[in-house]
C-alpha cells in the first residue's frame, strides 16, 4: 500500500508542475478546449443556433456570439430529457441532471451531465487533489476525509436518469484507489432524507482520525454542530486530533472562519476553489494566490467574459482582460452550455504569475440605493468589520424618519437582546464608507442617504430553515434586496417554508 501511496503522490506532483506550466499559457489552452468543443457539438441545435457551427475561430465564435441564459435554453434541455438521444445539446447520452437552486432554494435549472461534461469534472477534481497535496499534509491516498455534500439523488427523469446536486454527485463518485479512505461512504452519499444521513455520517466517522474536511461553509457548520451535539463535546480537537485542513467552496471562507476553527478546536488551513452545476472553473493555488483568490482551471471548459460597466459589451477571452477589471462570466461546455451567463461577477486580481480574479458576487446581488453602487462583497466586507459574530444579513434600501433613503439591515445573530443598536448603526456605517467611496460621498457629502436602520434576528431562524431545507444545491441565501418589499417577500416564504417549531427565541 505505501508503495501506491507513494506513486500517487508522485503523480500529484507531477500534475501540479503541469498545471503550473499550463497557467502560462492560457490563450493556447482556451484555442484547443474551442477546437475539441466544435468538433464534439458539430451538428447539434444548440451548435447551429449560437455560431459555434460557422466559427473560423474562438475570437469569431465570441464576436458574433449572444449571451445565453437559462430560459432560453429550457427548450433544448427539456427535448433533450424527453428524447435521452436528442441531439438538442449534444450527441452522447447523458447520466445525471444537476439541479441548480441558485440563491433562493428552488429548483430551476437543470444542468445534463454527458460523458464529456463528467470527465471535465473529474479532471479538475485530480488537478485540485494536486493542488491540495502541495499545499497541506494531507495524503489522499492514505489519509480519512470527509466531503460533504448535498443530496446526491433526488428523483430521476422519465427515462430513469437521477437527478440531484452536483456537492452530492461528486461525493459519489471518488475515485476506487481513493474511496476506502472517503467518508462518507457512497451509499450514505445517496441517503436522501438529511437527517437519516447525518446520522450514519456520525456513526461512520466517530472513531476515524479525519485529516480533511471538504464542502461548502455552511454544509460544514451545519455537519460540525449535528455531530457535536451527537458526540457531546465541545469541539473537536480530542476526536479528530490531526484534522487540520479544510477545503471550501461556494463563497468566501471570511463570515465562516472563526466559526469552523471554533468548532474543531484548533487553528486551520484553507483551501478554496470555485466549482458550480455549469462546470468546475478555478482554484485557489495557495503559493501563489492567496485566500478568496483563484486561478482558472483551463480544461475543456471555455471561458469569456463581459465587462459590468461601460458601453463595451464585446465578449472577452482571458488575454483580453486586465487587473481590476469587473466582468460577468460566460461558460461554453460539452454538455451544450454555449456563451451562457452564469450569472456570477468576478474581478480580476492579477495577470502575473498567474491570472486570478476574486468573486464578486452574482449579477445584480449589490444593493444601488441613491447614486452610488455598493457591491456584495463590500457589502460582506463590512459586515465583517463590524462583528464575526454576525451569522448572516439582509440589507435592502428604506426611507428613514425623515423621508430620506438610507440602507436597512437585517442581521442574523445568537443573542439580539445582547447588541447595541446604535452602536452597531455607527459601526456599519463607517464600516461601508471604508468599502465604498460612493456610499461615504452620499452619506457626507451630497447628502442623498440618511444614517442606516439596523434590526436584529435570533440566527436560530437560519439553523432551522437550514435543517429543513439542507437536501437542496448549495442553498445560498440572499443578502441584498432590490426593495423592502422583495425583503419582505423573501423572509415571508422563508417562515411559511418552516413546517416546524420556531424556536422561542427566533419568534
């Protein structure tokens, strides 16, 4: 077995330098992924529809091509569940259906999953393991790990393919030289019912010397407080006294830190990468790039970009963009997915040694009250400022006292009676003005907002919605609100949602 483990890691190894060569060639790799991509989808509706059939190049494909969105290829995708052999999207059948919650936690999106689309992932999956491998003492050959993910299956198409979230799809789905070593094991994986899966999760685990924890934030809080009130202790320094790396994904690690070093009991390392139900798109290289920062995985997927402000709508290929430049992201995948807005907003943080960008947020997400523009991750940024003991927020534009708008908050916290509104007023406010210098400029000087309105919520009522409604995608809550009504709407189906007890405390 030492001599496998040994091998592997060699290969690691071997992988790591050459993902590190190939992030110095980019535009090389985007061209080759554009060629395999045109010969693989030649002939398909989705092909002929987008230009991908007629395109010289990626640079002609891009400067005839349109942006894509879900609805306006739910056509193409429900022919294509209906008729497995359609070749709607692409030519191959497909084997899974990830379902996309977005923010809100309702199903909308089915993304099909081909032969080719799967192999993308798993892929990334060995580049990111090299990644892991070089930045942490974890081995994954011989070291315990846990991924956790969400349900896996959820239901299955008329055909019989299942359907489920891609956390759970890819916990599934570990490698054999690997799998001994995973938890949880995959037949837990495919429990639908989260509760009956925390459970033999926790009886799986108890007694193994964990190394690694992987999933989104969240998901591991969540996990961690279930098995601490399982295993009845405070954290988990005694019972896993090796975990000491934890790999994320879906957000910032930043409103989570603290929380996760608490509940295991110790100092940890961070490893993050970018992964959606579209396809698995960057990673954090921590030698390089440092936390909340990644670097593109260029494998099949093909990326372009688009710029959020300005009259310039042209689409961007990775050598066209420049440090600080703020642009949506745009997909073309093996699975049919051509010029498609995923709808998230990324920032670019360097071109040198590698290009590597921050995530914004999604389109849209920021909060634009008067004349200024903040965004979700000042919006975060600030929070942070004021407290890490704020669990989450919700912040929407209102009418103060005095008939002026100003900024509403909402913050989710263990114990409201215990904070002091006006100080926390003072604290957000200032906190924003260092994030934002449009906002500082319409608090002083021109004076279009008024001070903000702070309210506090028990974050009882997150563990509970969470509780109820942990089966579902990556289910990432909203922050900002385009008004007090779509707020209100919002919490409103949140608490009919609950078919449970509130707690006390939350009511």
């Amino acid at each position: 077995m030492k001599w496998i483990d040994k091998a592997l890691s060699q290969i690691l190894k071997w992988k790591f330098r050459k993902m590190l060569k190939a992030q110095a060639k980019p535009m090389e790799l985007q061209n080759a992924a554009f060629k395999k991509l045109q010969k693989q989808l030649r002939g398909t509706e989705t092909s002929k529809r987008s230009g991908l059939e007629s395109a010289a190049s990626l640079r002609d494909f891009l400067d005839q091509a349109r942006a894509y969105k879900y609805d306006d290829i739910d056509d193409l995708v429900q022919r294509q569940i209906r008729d497995i052999r359609s070749a709607a999207l692409f030519h191959d059948t497909f084997e899974f259906v990830g379902l996309s919650s977005g923010t809100t936690g309702r199903n909308s999106k089915n993304i099909l999953f081909n032969k080719p689309m799967i192999r993308n992932f798993e892929k990334f999956q060995m580049a990111f393991g090299s990644v892991i491998e070089a930045h942490s003492n974890v081995r994954l050959l011989s070291d315990q790990r846990l991924t956790w993910g969400s349900s896996a299956q959820t239901g299955v198409t008329p055909s019989g393919v299942p359907c489920g979230y891609v956390s759970g799809f890819l916990s599934t789905r570990v490698p054999k030289v690997l799998a001994k070593k995973a938890f949880p094991r995959p037949e837990t994986g495919m429990i639908e019912d989260m509760t009956a899966k925390l459970q033999q999760t926790a009886n799986e685990v108890r007694h193994t010397d964990l190394r690694l924890l992987s999933g989104v934030p969240t998901y591991l809080i969540n996990l961690l407080e279930f098995l601490k009130d399982v295993y009845q202790v405070e954290n988990f320094s005694e019972i896993w006294p090796n975990l000491s790396t934890v790999v994320y994904s879906a957000t910032s690690i930043e409103p989570y830190r603290d929380q996760l070093c608490k509940l295991i009991g110790r100092p940890l390392t961070f490893i993050g990468c970018y992964v959606s139900t579209e396809g698995p798109i960057g990673y954090e290289i921590p030698s390089i790039t440092p936390n909340g920062v990644y670097a593109f995985h260029l494998g099949d997927v093909v990326y372009s970009f688009r710029k959020t402000e300005g009259e310039d709508k042209r689409f961007l290929t990775l050598e066209d963009l420049n440090e600080g430049d703020e642009v949506e992201v745009f997909v073309s995948s093996p699975n049919g997915l051509l010029s498609y807005s995923m709808g998230d907003v990324i920032r670019i943080y360097a071109k040198k040694p590698v290009i590597s960008f921050e995530i914004v947020g999604r389109v849209g997400q920021g909060l634009n009250v008067a004349t200024e523009k903040a965004t979700l991750a000042q919006l975060q940024k600030a929070v942070l400022q004021v407290s890490r003991d704020i669990r989450h927020f919700f912040v929407y534009p209102a009418q103060s006292e005095a008939e002026r708008p100003c900024y509403a908050w909402t913050f989710f916290v263990d114990d409201p009676a215990a904070w002091d509104t006006e100080q926390v007023r003072e604290d957000i406010d200032k906190a924003l003005m260092g994030q934002n210098w449009d906002y500082e400029e319409a608090r002083l000087e021109t004076l279009f907002l008024d001070s903000p309105q702070v309210d506090f919520v028990s974050s009882d009522l997150l563990r509970v919605y969470f509780k109820q409604e942990s089966h579902r995608g990556q289910l990432k809550m909203k922050y900002a609100f385009d008004s007090q009504a779509k707020a209100d709407e919002f919490i409103t189906r949140l608490l009919m949602g609950l078919e449970v007890n509130i707690p006390a405390a939350a009511a």
